[in-house]
C-alpha cells in the first residue's frame, strides 16, 4: 500500500471510530466536503458528494475530499477526519485546536471532535502528520453567489476579533498569514526557475513576465508583510485565511454559519481577515455593493481591524496589497504547472501587482469606498 494510500485509510477509520452510523432517515446533507468551498483564492468549486439517490448508504462510505499537499480530507457520515500539512507544527496546533474548542468561541468556529479521549484533539499518523476529526458543516454553495454570507462572515470575524486572548488556552501562536504569502512566493518561484515535472518546455515568457510584476509589488511590501519582521499590530485573534471556503453551516443543512480552518488561527493584525474580499474589490473582482454591504457589517458589529467611520484603507491597505500578491503568485504557479495561460481573474490580480509596483507603497487604482 502506497504512504497516500495508507493515509487515507488511517483518515477512514478515525472519521469512522466517530460516526454514530446510518441514523432513522437520509443524511441532512451528503454534498460537499468540509473545506472546499468557493475560492481558497479565485473561486475554486467544492467536490460534490455522493448522490443518495442513487447510493443506498452514501453518507456512511468512506469519501476521499481532498488530497493536497496541505490536507489530506476523508469524510464518513456527518464526521471529516483531516491530515495536516506535513511541516505543521502539532505543539502550535495542539494550541489552536484548544483555542476553537473553547467556549469563547462558541458560535464562531467549528469545534473539533475528540480523537484520543475526552480532552485529546489531535493524534499522528504513522507518517507523522498531525490528524484531526470535526463535524461536517455544510460549505457555501457556489452555484448561488448571489446568497453568499458576506454579512454573516463579517459579523463573524468582528465577534472573532473581539475575544480576548487573555481568556484563552496559550501560549496564542501568531497568525500565519504574512508566512503564507511567502510561502506562495516561493512556490510561484520554484515553478517558474525549476521544470515542472513531465514538463518538456519550460514555462511560457508570458508567465515569467507574470511572475516578474509580481517579485516587484511584492517588494514594496514592508517586512511584515513578507513574514520578514513582527506585525506593528499583533492584539487580536485573527483566522489568517479568510475566503468563503472557510465558512459552513452546522448543524446541516440550516444551522448557523461557523469559521472553519484553524491551521493559520493566531495573534495578528485583524485587518488580515479582511484583506482578501478588499484585494478583490480593488481589483475589480468584488462588486462595490458587495464590499459596501461585508464592511458595514464588520464595522457595525464593533470589529477592531478598521476605524469605525471614514476611509478604511490607512489598516487595510498593506495586507490588502500582500493578499493580492499572494494571490497573484499562486495563479502563475498553477499556470506554469498546468501548462495554460492566465485566465481573465489571474490577469486581473497580476495587473493589480504591476499597478502597485508602479505606484509605490499604495494600492494603485483603488476604487472609493
């Protein structure tokens, strides 16, 4: 049996050993998986479930989710068992599981389910990788981005920013968001300075123009953005990777909204949390009403991350521009890797990156609040 093979099968049976089994009636919901969700950055669709109209036991078959190299998911029933990335640090996420399991954060992040006993939430795998087990929450459905939460997210990032990290479990790791902005650097580097594996021409001088805009804007960025130095502002507890992907209802299929996705949890600037949805609306991908609607609400649920009324931006300028670049620097990479030219919404964030190269320390071309 193959490492892969083996792990999946290790994630098959820790989300069995908390599946109560086929329960009276149909699974709620037996659609898609735990994390996907629209868009890790530009709107990437889930994984649709079994169909239980065809399956007679859908819900309680071992369903592989995703295999990346950051995860490893395997759904069985309304449980999802979950490989982290092998260089996750298990002390820091042994912290962050605590953290999401607290009752300051009830109603705001997805608890996690015990795997070794009533208060262990963590085990290894024999390859080493830290596991964990969590209910299944329904994600955010992308045939309908009209009905997407952008409220119900914003609410839920003010209520976030707003725990006090003297109430929780600790030592609080730092937020990793500026170290995945590096580490997307570094990957859009490596693909396009190393042939791709099974590549029989390196990649295409369009998409090395690409990934030059983008070392440019990403160094105007200052040091804390590029995980280089502290964060000026580290006070609040930030999720560090926003996205819509990262929100499900639970209890399926109508209960509230939660926060999911506690890898990048930490101390951090809260501005973070916002910085993707602004990027989009800088760059034209986020309709203004939409943005208007997600900022009204953060500010009217008392969220730290900007001033209360005026020009948002002096906070969400610096992380709105590194999220764009990191952004940017993914879709080279997985350009280059696929062997296909940007399409229209890659184009569109690596010319966001040529505009801010030009204009210095400001996103350029910024469109009013």
């Amino acid at each position: 049996m193959s490492a892969t093979a083996s792990r999946i099968a290790c994630l098959a049976a820790l989300a069995a050993e908390a599946d109560p089994g086929p329960g009276p009636g149909p699974d709620p919901d037996p659609g898609p998986d735990l994390e996907a969700g629209p868009g890790a950055d530009l709107g990437a669709s889930p994984e649709a479930g079994p169909d239980p109209e065809t399956d007679p036991g859908p819900a309680h078959h071992p369903t592989l989710l995703a295999d990346r190299p950051d995860a490893t998911l395997v759904r069985r029933g309304r449980v999802v068992a979950k490989a982290h990335a092998p260089d996750c640090d298990p002390a820091r996420l042994a912290v962050r599981l605590r953290i999401a399991a607290h009752p300051a954060l009830h109603g705001i992040l997805l608890p996690p389910l015990p795997v070794t006993g009533p208060g262990g939430l963590l085990t290894l795998l024999a390859d080493g990788r830290p596991a964990t087990r969590w209910p299944y929450g329904r994600p955010v459905s992308p045939d309908a981005p009209d009905a997407a939460p952008w409220e119900e997210t914003a609410r839920l990032l003010a209520r976030l920013h707003t725990v006090a990290p003297s109430r929780l479990p600790g030592p609080v790791p730092p937020m990793r968001g500026p170290a995945k902005a590096a580490r997307a650097l570094a990957r859009m580097r490596a693909a396009t300075t190393r042939p791709a594996p099974g590549a029989t021409a390196p990649p295409a001088p369009a998409l090395r123009r690409a990934a030059t805009t983008v070392e440019r804007a990403w160094t105007q960025l200052p040091p804390w953005a590029r995980d280089e130095a502290p964060p000026p502002r580290a006070t609040a507890l930030c999720h560090g990777d926003l996205h819509l992907g990262q929100l499900v209802r639970h209890p399926v299929p109508d209960g509230p909204w939660l926060l999911i996705d506690i890898d990048d949890l930490g101390l951090g600037d809260p501005a973070w949390d916002l910085a993707r949805p602004a990027a989009w609306f800088a760059t034209g991908l986020l309709a203004p009403a939409v943005w208007s609607r997600f900022l009204g609400a953060y500010r009217a649920a008392g969220g730290p991350a900007v001033r209360p009324c005026g020009d948002p931006w002096p906070e969400l300028d610096t992380p709105a521009r590194a999220l764009t670049v990191q952004t940017a620097a993914l879709a080279v990479a997985k350009a280059v890797a696929e062997g296909r030219a940007l399409d229209e919404d890659e184009e569109a964030v690596v010319d966001a990156c040529g505009r801010m190269a030009c204009a210095g320390p400001e996103l350029a071309d910024r469109p009013e609040p």
